[in-house]
C-alpha cells in the first residue's frame, strides 16, 4: 500500500479485499450448487430413463412368457400376463421416447425398439396366439419358438444398448457431481481461510499501523503532561497518525520553546531584582547613610561645644534613623552576602533571629551570586515564618555543599501546617529556586514542625 495513503483509504481496501475474496467464495459455491442441482436433474432424469427401459424390458418379457406358455399349455389363464403387456407397451414405450427425445442416439434406439415390439407383437406374437388357438402343434415347431426367441433378445439387446449407455451416463454424471461438490469444499475451506487470514493480518495491520503508534502518543503525552518537555515520537504512522504524531512533535517542540523562553524571562527577572537590590543597598550605603553618618558627627560637635540638650536629641534620632536605614538595607541585599558569601550570611540571619538557632554550614568555597542568594532567602523566609507564624521555640539550619549540588533545609519545631497554595512567601521562593532549576519541599505535619528542604544545582 501507499505509505502515504490515509488509514481510513487502507481500511476501505482491505475491506474491499475481503468483500472480493468472500464474495468469490459464494460466487464459486452458487455455480456449485446450480451444478448440483443440474446434476440432481440428471440423475433424476437418468434413473426415470433407466426405470421406462427397464419396465418395457420387463413387459417384453411378460409377452413373450405369456405368449409361451399359452402355446405350450393352451390354457387361457396364461393370455393375462400377454394381453396386459401388450396394453401397457405402447404408452410406456412412448414414455420412453418422450425421456429421451433430447438425446438422438437414445431416441433412435426407443424408436428401433418401437418398432421392433410392434414387429414382434403383431407379426409374431399375435399369430402366434391365433394359430395356437386353431392348431396347437403348428405353434409349437422348433422354427416358431426359434423366431420368437430371435425376435426378443433382438429387442432386449436394443434396450440392453439403452440401459448401459443410460447407465455409463449415470456413473459420469456422478463423477461429475462428486467433482462440483469437491470443488465446492475446497472453495469452502479456501474462501474461510483466505478470510480467517486475511482479517488477522488486517487485524496485526490496524495494531502496528494504528493501535501502537496511537498507545505511543499517549504515554508520551502523559509524559508531557509530567513536565517532560524532550519527550517525542517516532514519525513512523502512516496518513493521520503521521498527521498525529507529527503534530505532537510540533505541540511538545512549541511548549519547549516556550517554556524554555519562560525560564529565561524568569532568570532575567530574578537576575534584574538582585541587581536593583545591590544598587539600591550600595546607593543607601553609600549616599544616605553617609550623610547621616556625617550628621550625626556634626551634631555630636556641635553637643560638645555646649548645646547639649537640644543637640542630644537630634543625635539620637539621627542614630535611630541610621540603624533604620541599615536594617532596611540588609533587607533589600545584605552586603555580607556579597562581601563573604553563604557561610557568614546564614549565620548572620542565625544571631539576628528571635528564636535559637542551631547552624551547620558546610560550604567550601563562594558559589554563583544567584544561587547564594536564592539560599540566603530560602533560609531568611524560614526562620522569619519559624519565629512569626509558627509559635517556635528553636530551629535547625543545614546547608551543604554535595557534589554539584547546594542542599539546605530549615526545620523548626513549631505548629506546622505551612501550606504554600495559600500564597504565602514560599511561592516566591519555589519561583526563584525554579528559574535555577532547583527543587523547594515543605514538610509540614499539623503539630509537627515544618521542613523547608532546597536543593540547588551549582
């Protein structure tokens, strides 16, 4: 078949295959049967032909014992058998006749045999009976019953030619029937294998063409529906599941892409507000805080020259505003981040935490900006949601490096039930450890703590 013919095209010859194949089938077995039937008609025809020739073979004889023992005895009673023979002959011998009158060689013979009984019946046969009548013994000489005996087997030996050739007619009208109705059973049994074989290879053809490459798509589409966006499949259907798998591949190459651009636009993002963060802490560092810095000496300067009352008080909310600022900065980007990397920042967020802190931090060396301050939040959020939401009395931070991968977790003993879907700060987190292709668990039984557990690749 055409690679590129449509399913529904293959089906429809395959169907028509079938449709030719079972339909040849009872096309042989109709011309079987009307043979069967042609040669029943034969036969019947033959066995009428046989029972006609017999009957007038059978009445001959009847004339001629009648006839015999009439002469020989002179008895009357034996004239019964004769004059009945001799009623019934004619019209059985047109019966005959009218048996074969579609065969000329048979039709001859019914006639010649015709003829040759009415020969025998009124040229011998009924003077015969007339002479025995007037005188006995002229009708009993050698020279009449050699005649007479002359006369019928001439006539048995007519209807002799008949009965065999109506008999050897017979035996090839059987042979002939025996061989239609081989034929038949053979056309039979090859038609229903033909069929039987025809139908498991269509049905080994509508697996490997249609129901393989169709289970295929699926699990690959429930892949897909998994997250597994490299998944494809082979484009080996023929017509529509061509058309099917080829138009997967485009769908799962389109969602790849697309979702290949939104990891980019999210790291972009992400990367955009580190930077904004850094700039804003560099500019607070470095500009306001600064002049508050200087403001605060001034006023101190000016305490010490003999305002001090007023003076004092200024500088205090100098110094109130300036711890103010400094908080506010560490918040947005704090620079021990980006002075001395993960270790000192976590331990940094350890002492500045309301709650007991235990801190294990086994990182070796300096890791990518952004994933130490994807860490650095992930742990910030935890210990903040541990000493606020969760009525907490101590917390545990683990953070290691493993390999090619950063692993940290936070676990604190409070009333769990920390539930990310309701859209607490979590779901920023997931979204920034996602952007680094990272993993973020919570873990929260009710009245069992919460497990923060992140794992980063490096």
């Amino acid at each position: 078949m055409n690679r590129h013919a449509g399913v529904a095209g293959r089906v429809v010859i395959a169907s028509g295959l079938l449709m030719v194949l079972v339909g040849s089938g009872f096309v042989v077995l109709l011309v079987s049967v009307q043979g069967l039937r042609t040669s029943e008609h034969q036969a019947q025809h033959t066995s009428a032909v046989l029972t006609s020739a017999h009957q007038v073979e059978r009445l001959v004889s009847d004339l001629a014992a009648g006839q015999r023992d009439f002469v020989i005895t002179g008895q009357k009673r034996f004239l019964q058998p004769w004059e009945q023979a001799a009623e019934a002959l004619p019209a059985q011998t047109k019966d005959l006749q009218q048996l074969v009158a579609g065969t000329p060689d048979e039709l001859a013979r019914v006639q010649t045999a015709g003829r040759m009984i009415t020969s025998y019946l009124q040229g011998y046969s009924l003077p015969q009976i007339e002479a025995a009548q007037k005188d006995p013994d002229s009708a009993r000489t050698a020279a009449a019953i050699a005649e007479g005996t002359q006369r019928v087997s001439a006539i048995r030996s007519v209807l002799d030619a008949l009965i065999t050739s109506e008999q050897q007619l017979s035996t090839t009208q059987q042979q002939k029937t025996d061989t239609i109705a081989d034929r038949a059973v053979v056309a039979a049994v090859e038609g229903l294998a033909g069929s039987v074989l025809l139908v498991l290879g269509f049905t080994m053809y509508l697996t490997r063409a249609i129901v393989r490459p169709v289970r295929v798509t699926a699990e690959m589409a429930n892949r897909l529906a998994a997250g597994d966006l490299a998944v494809r499949v082979p484009e080996t259907g023929v017509g529509e599941i061509h058309t099917l798998e080829r138009t997967f591949n485009t769908m799962a190459a389109s969602l790849g892409r697309a979702s290949a651009d939104l990891e980019a636009s999210r790291a972009r993002i992400v990367r955009s507000a580190d930077e904004t963060r850094r700039r804003i802490e560099r500019d607070l560092h470095d500009g306001i805080q600064q002049r508050l810095v200087s403001l605060t000496l001034d006023v101190r300067a000016l305490q010490a020259d003999g305002a001090a009352a007023e003076l004092d008080g200024i500088a205090n909310g100098l110094a109130a505003a300036l711890d103010e600022l400094r908080e506010i900065a560490r918040g947005i980007h704090p620079a021990i981040l980006t002075q001395g990397g993960i270790a000192p920042a976590v331990r940094m967020l350890a002492r500045r935490s309301k709650l007991p802190v235990e801190v294990t931090v086994d990182v070796p060396a300096r890791l990518p900006e952004p994933v130490e301050a994807a860490a650095y939040y992930v742990v910030s959020e935890a210990l903040t949601n541990a000493a606020k939401h969760a009525d907490a009395s101590a917390a545990v931070v683990d953070v290691r490096l493993e390999q090619d991968r950063l692993r940290l977790s936070v676990r604190d003993d409070g009333r769990g039930g920390a539930d990310p879907a309701k859209g607490s700060g979590l779901v920023g987190l997931a979204d920034r450890i996602a952007t680094l292709d990272g993993t973020l668990k919570v873990e929260s039984p009710s009245g069992k703590g919460t497990t923060l557990t992140a794992t980063l690749p490096v």
